[in-house]
C-alpha cells in the first residue's frame, strides 16, 4: 500500500510474476522426483548436446534464483508496509508481527511436511524476524547490515566460484552426489512414506533454507530500501529510478547469469545465489516499464489477481505439480522431457490465473490470507 492507504498495482503485479515464475524452478525438482540435479547442470551432458537439454538450461537461465530473488524483495517491501503501518497505529514494533512470522514459520514447516521438502516459507519467516529487529534500528543500521551481510555471502560465493573454477582446472567435476534413493522413494514411494522422509531428513533436506538466510536478509533490506528511496512511487521520479533499474539490472544480469551456459556447471551456484538477484532487478525495471507502457493490458490484470493471493497460489502450484508427477498421484515423474515439463509449468500457470481471478470476484481475500488474517487477527487481540 501507499501513504494514503491503497494497494500499489504495480506491486501485486511484480508479486503474481514471481510467484508463477517461481514453479519454473520448482518444477525440475518434482518432475524428476525429488532430483536436485536438475535444477544445476552439473552431471549432465552439455546443453548443446540436444534439443531437450538446451530448453531445460535457457527456462533456468531465464527463471532459476531470479524470480526467487524477485519474491524475496517483494518479501521485504511487504515487510516494510507492516513497519509503517504499525507506526501509523503507533503499535509497538515488531510487536505482532513476530507472531504473523511465526504463522508464516509454521505454514512452512506443514508445506515442507506434507508437500515438498524444497519450502521457501519457513527461510522467509525467519528472515523476517531477523530483519524486523534490523529495520527498528533505523536506516543507519540497515545500511550497516547490508554492508557486513552482503559481504559475508558474497565473499563465500566467490570462494565457491573459485573451489569451481578449481576443480576445472584439475579435470575434476562438482556433484550433488547421487539421489537415486529420493528418485525411487518420490517414484514407487507412498505419500505416508515421502512424509516420514522428510521429517526424518529434516536437518538435512533443510541446508539450503539455513544457508540462504543471509542472502534473504540482504534481499529483504533491498526491498525495505527500495520501497524507502521512491522506486515504487508513482511520480515522475519513480519512473526514473526503474529505468535506471532496468538498465543496470539487464545490462549487468543478463552477461552474469548467462554462464550458466559453461560447460562443468562450475558457474551455477554463484549465479543461483549471486548473480540471480541482479537480474531480479531488470526484471523489475522491465515489467515496470510494460505496464507503464500498456496499463490496460489483460495480462497485468491476471498477474494482479495472482499477486494478491501469492500464498495461497504459491502453495497451490506445488500441491498440483506433485500430484501429476509423483508414484502416489499421475506418476508422470521422469517420463516426460523438458518440452513438456514447460508445457505443463504453463498450463499450471494458466490454471493459477484463472482460479485467482474467479476466486477474487467471490471473496476479498484468498484461501490462505483468509486463514492468516484469521489467526492474525486473533494474536492481535491476545
């Protein structure tokens, strides 16, 4: 929302396109059951090589770490609107919005349980009690964290870059090692028994979220910057600020995140944790100056709608994905190539699209809002 109350369009819009654009990672995990090898190109053969192989390394090129990233800062501007509204109320901060993190914790740790390991809702609900403590110290002290925590993070990816770049120069290969294990169990498994593995391997399947904590803070303290510095304001000034963003964020993501096209997949982590975000940027910048250019198009309208019930969507598209590709649901896990994982992605897309535009002309809020606010509102009167 903006000063005087109203929800900025722009922001739903930005927040529908992550979250769609967010399956388009998810999806190569649980269309080859639980294999996070996908989602890298490390063990594979090179994208050259075939047809199918190129498609399945351009859609991550495209979407792997950058719409995560974009979700991430639109996190943090969410964040943000939180502060100043319990500043307008003169509510002591954080105050609830520990609890409303703590919901969020606990809708993460059910997503992970019973849907899938790969979970971004608790990281975010941590991060977000992180970061609320940073911002109540000011701009100073969200300048400062920015500082010690992007250099802490960016120092351990060039490490991890250079360790790559490394074992290249030696004939050596980096792995993930072998998941043949999980492929079996999301195969053959039953539901029950894919519950059981992941609350079993809880520490183990939850590395990534731990690790990514420093970078989602980065990230939440960039929105809270952003959304401070006038990016989203609807004046002439605003519009100068994206397409600032625009230009930096693509002219310098694009070159970065396309070494994911180096043979060896030396280069992946660094460009899913490091290089993803600025080209999060750009695409800020970009459908920031589609909409401005064609306010009234369909799409951002569809976008909107997804964008104001991005839990319950988020959610959604993972229940729908494992349902068609796991052993227990359709079974289409492994079984289809990399044409048909997109063409599915896209009609999930759409599936999202129209569910959300058909469910908000009924109800105000989405399924998922409607329970948080619910249990929100009961904190709040605690």
């Amino acid at each position: 929302m903006n000063e005087n109350g109203s929800r900025l369009r722009l922001l739903d819009i930005l927040r529908g396109f992550a979250i769609l654009g967010t399956l388009g990672t998810n999806i190569w995990i649980i269309a080859h059951m639980g294999d996070l090898n996908y989602v890298f190109t490390f063990n594979h053969m090179e994208w050259w090589a075939s047809f199918q192989e190129f498609v399945r390394v351009f859609v991550l090129f495209l979407v792997n770490g950058k719409l995560l990233g974009l979700l991430t800062i639109m996190f943090g501007i969410g964040l943000e609107m939180k502060y100043r509204q319990a500043l307008r109320r003169g509510s002591a901060w954080p105050g609830v919005y520990i609890w409303t993190s703590i919901i969020l914790i606990t809708e993460g740790l059910i997503h992970f349980t019973l849907v899938m390991e790969y979970d971004i809702l608790m990281s975010y609900g941590i991060t977000a009690i992180m970061t609320a403590f940073i911002i109540k110290g000011g701009d100073r002290a969200i300048r400062r964290a920015m500082m010690i925590i992007g250099g802490v993070h960016g120092a351990i990816m060039l490490l991890i870059l250079c360790f790559g770049i490394y074992l290249g120069a030696i004939g050596a290969n980096m792995s993930l090692g072998d998941m043949k294990e999980t492929v079996l169990l999301y195969k053959d498994g039953s539901w029950l028994q894919q519950v059981v593995f992941r609350l079993t391997s809880f520490l183990t399947l939850r590395l990534e979220a731990f690790f990514v904590i420093p970078m989602n803070i980065f990230l939440f303290l960039l929105g809270i910057r952003m959304m401070r510095s006038g990016f989203f304001a609807l004046d002439e000034n605003g519009k100068k600020k994206r397409s600032k963003l625009l230009h930096i964020g693509l002219g310098l993501g694009i070159p970065l995140n396309l070494l994911i096209f180096v043979p060896g997949g030396y280069f992946d982590l660094p460009v899913r944790y490091l290089f993803a975000p600025i080209l999060s940027l750009g695409y800020i910048g970009l459908i920031a100056k589609l909409v401005e250019a064609n306010e009234k198009l369909w799409l951002w309208n569809k976008l909107e709608q997804v964008g104001k019930m991005s839990l319950s969507c988020y959610v959604m598209q993972n229940v729908i994905s494992t349902v068609i590709f796991y052993g227990w649901g359709f079974g289409l896990g492994g079984k289809v190539n990399s044409v048909t994982i997109v063409w599915i992605w896209m009609l999930i897309c759409c599936f999202q699209i129209i569910f959300a535009s058909i469910w908000l002309k009924r109800f105000k809020y989405g399924p998922m809002e409607s329970a948080r606010r619910f249990t929100s509102g009961l904190l709040g009167k605690a």
